[in-house]
C-alpha cells in the first residue's frame, strides 16, 4: 500500500466548463479522490437503469481525470438515508442498489466503505437500537455475501464504524463479533462526525481518538499483518484535528513495529473547495514548505508568478486563475468563485506536510513515550510535547495548542492500554467514558 497523500479530495462528476481546467491541478496536488455512489442512486425512482447509467458515469470521470490518482475511494452514499431522502420502506432496495454499483465498480475503485445506517435525522420512531441494528445486520450481511461472490474486493472493502452514541458503539461492536467481520474487514473508517462541533461545540479535542484506538484493537485482533493499518477519517479538516492525525498515525506505527508494519490514516473534506469559494474575493493564505523549521505563510494576492506556476500546473488553468484573480481585486463581478480552489488545496497540503514533518524531525513520538512507565497525571504528561510544538506552531491560535493538550491527554489514557496488549474490556469502558463523559451527545437510540 502507498497511499500518495493523507488528504483525500472529495469531489463529483458534474464537472461545469468554468473549473473543468482545475481538474488537472487539483489532483497534481491532492493525488488523490473520493466520489460517493449517491451519484448513481440520488433519483427517487433509482432501479437496475439508474444505477448503470451514474456507475458508467464515474467510470467515464475516471477515465479522464484520476490516472495518477491513488487512492480512488467510493462513497456508500448512506447519507441519504440519514437525512430522510429515501423512504424507510425504500431502505432495502437503497442497499441493493449499493451493491449492485459496487459490482459495478469493483475493478474501478481502490477502497470503498461499508454502507452504514446510523440514525434517521427526520424520524425518531426509527432511532431504535432493534431497528438501526437490524438494518445495519441486512446492509453488512448482504455486503458479506458480495465479498464472498467476489473476493478481489475483500482488500478493498472499509467498515466504518459509528460510536458517539453508547447505543452506535453497542450495534457496530455487538455486529462486529456476530457477523465475524475480522474475517472480511481489512480497512477500517471512522464516521459520525460531519456536524459533530455543530452539535457538541464543547468538543476541544480531536473527536476521533477513541474510534481510532477501537480499530487499532480490531486489526491486532486479527493478526493479519500482512498489510498496514488502513483508517480513514471521513469528513475532518480542523487544523488541529489533523496535527492529531499525523500525530496518531506515528504512534500507531510505533506501537505496530514489533510485527513489522505501519499505519497510514487519511480524511476526506469538502471544506477545502467550499471555504476557497467563500473567500473568493478576499482571498486565503497560501502555506509553503519549511525552510529552517519555519513555515512559511503568503497571502493569495501577493502570490509570485513562481509560486502561482506551481500551484495552475497549466496553461489553461493559470489563464483562467488570473482572469478571476485580477477581478476579486477590485469591484468587478466575479463569473467563477472556484479559481482558488487549487490554491486551498495546494496550500492545506502544504501544512500537513508540514505537521508530519515537526512531529518526525522533533521526535514527538519518542518524547511522547519516554514517560510511559511513570504513573503521573496526564496533564503534566503532555507539557514536553507541547514545549517542543510551541516554536513551530506560533503562528497558529492558542486554541490550536490548547486543543493539542486536550487530545494528547486522551491518547495517553487509550495509549496505556495499547501498550499492555488491550484488554477489550477496559477498551469498552474508555469507550463508554470517551462518549458519555467527553463528545457528550445529546441523543442516544431508545
């Protein structure tokens, strides 16, 4: 497995002729792509035609665009079910139609996850744990009997896992088990969190700790270590959240030296396409690789013909970058608010890449682990790793760092349990505590 990069653009295949030049830049720098089946399923009349036609669809967006993209990660399209758009009594023929696409696509994707149920939004008769368990037993056991039928996409397949709810955490984990799932799961996601600081704005911390150390368990269970651990993150894009992700993805492959393996963790976001059109006009800052530890930050305006060159990696592209930049500078109307998109994306990548950078070239991993055999407070625990951060992160806010502490002082909580083995049911209280006591979500299934 090599994964070109841990940011997986989230895009469709409605391409207009106004950014069909982005394309090109856009995935020079993200390298990657994630595009959901709700494109083949999204009629309300959706049937064996419907779907044909939206799988030959992403098979044609494929083709033109994502040859050097790696991975290329389908959506299961669930949300629709979420927020109501199908009909409950259409739920099983939804499912139907995610494996009929996934039939479809099983030569053209690299990863795809599970089809998962974890709440009706507009109808909570429904939010049962015997009816959300029941219809997430039929999607996995159906999802089953397609690996089963084609076996090239057990490697493919990803289980995400729903959990801020005690009532999710018991459905996922309880079928987990029945169905003996750690024979078919080999790549593992984390959801329920698009709308999560909406919700529970309290959340200081990067929500998906817990998740992540839950499937750090499942894949040592299974002991197939013939492969790295795979956990993809759907739907984050804070700054801290994904220091936090880097930061775990070392300690994971830390920990998972002792059997000669690694961890690779990436998310997905459409906040990167959504905030550069929102800032068209006054524009975003641009981050640019390190030189001597210090990150450098340009405002959009004041990009250099050098640096826009790298980013609108075309003639086309640049062409139509300056025509839209020239305009956002003054008063004149602006016919296309996606001309920063590249930009966005090339500038968050650029910070990643530097967060991975800091946390190696400092040896935050190895700070992080020199205390591990002291019984002290969490709390002090974390202040050499932030100490060492603070030079390198002074140009971002005080509730970066202090979110950083709050996560650190979570993973050292799961991380003392990592690294006596995990017992699964000290693993099930932190669970329950992380939920209850920390995301804090106001709703539970009855």
């Amino acid at each position: 497995m090599h994964i070109k990069n841990n940011y997986i653009h989230t895009t469709t295949c409605n391409v207009s002729k106004s950014n069909e030049a982005y394309q090109t830049p856009i995935f020079e720098h993200s390298k990657t792509c994630l595009i959901s089946l709700i494109h083949a399923l999204s009629s309300g009349s959706f049937g064996i035609d419907t779907v044909n036609k939206g799988c030959h669809e992403i098979q044609k967006y494929k083709q033109k665009y994502l040859n050097e993209v790696y991975p290329f990660i389908l959506d299961s399209g669930g949300y629709s079910i979420i927020a109501g758009d199908v009909k409950y009594v259409d739920i099983s023929k939804f499912i139907d139609g995610y494996l009929q696409g996934l039939e479809l696509l099983k030569d053209d994707i690299d990863y795809v996850f599970s089809l998962d149920i974890p709440i009706f939004i507009n109808d909570n008769d429904k939010n049962t744990i015997n009816t959300i368990g029941m219809l997430n037993e039929y999607s996995l056991e159906s999802s089953i009997k397609l690996l089963e039928k084609f076996p090239e996409l057990i490697p493919k397949f990803s289980m995400v896992l729903q959990w801020k709810m005690p009532g999710q955490y018991y459905i996922w984990d309880t079928l987990y088990d029945n169905l003996g799932l750690k024979n078919y799961i080999k790549n593992y996601a984390v959801g329920g969190l698009v709308g999560l600081l909406g919700i529970c704005p309290h959340i200081d911390f990067a929500p998906f700790i817990g998740p992540c150390y839950y499937w750090l368990y499942r894949y040592m269970e299974a002991g197939d270590y013939t492969r790295p651990l795979f956990i993809h993150i759907l739907g984050q894009y804070h700054k801290s959240a994904r220091f936090i992700l880097f930061f775990l993805q070392e300690l994971f492959t830390d920990y998972l030296k002792v059997v000669n393996q690694t961890c690779v963790i990436t998310f997905d976001t459409v906040n990167y396409s959504l905030s550069s059109m929102y800032k068209a006009r006054v524009g975003i800052d641009i981050y640019q690789n390190p030189e001597n530890d210090t990150l450098r930050v340009i405002h959009s305006h004041e990009l250099t013909e050098e640096i826009l060159f790298k980013i609108y990696t075309t003639p086309e592209s640049l062409e139509l970058f300056y025509n839209n930049w020239n305009n956002s500078k003054g008063d004149d109307l602006l016919t296309d608010t996606s001309f920063l998109i590249p930009a966005y994306i090339y500038s968050q990548v650029e910070l990643d890449k530097y967060f991975h950078y800091i946390i190696k070239s400092k040896e935050l991993i190895r700070r992080f682990r020199r205390r591990d055999n002291l019984n002290e407070n969490n709390k002090f625990k974390t202040v050499e790793v932030i100490r060492q951060l603070s030079p390198y992160l002074n140009f971002l806010t005080s509730n970066f760092k202090k979110s950083i502490q709050s996560s650190l002082s979570i993973i050292y909580s799961f991380h003392n349990n990592a690294i006596n083995g995990f017992n699964k049911k000290v693993l099930d209280e932190q669970m329950k505590d992380f939920i209850v006591n920390y995301v804090k979500f106001p709703f539970d299934l009855n």
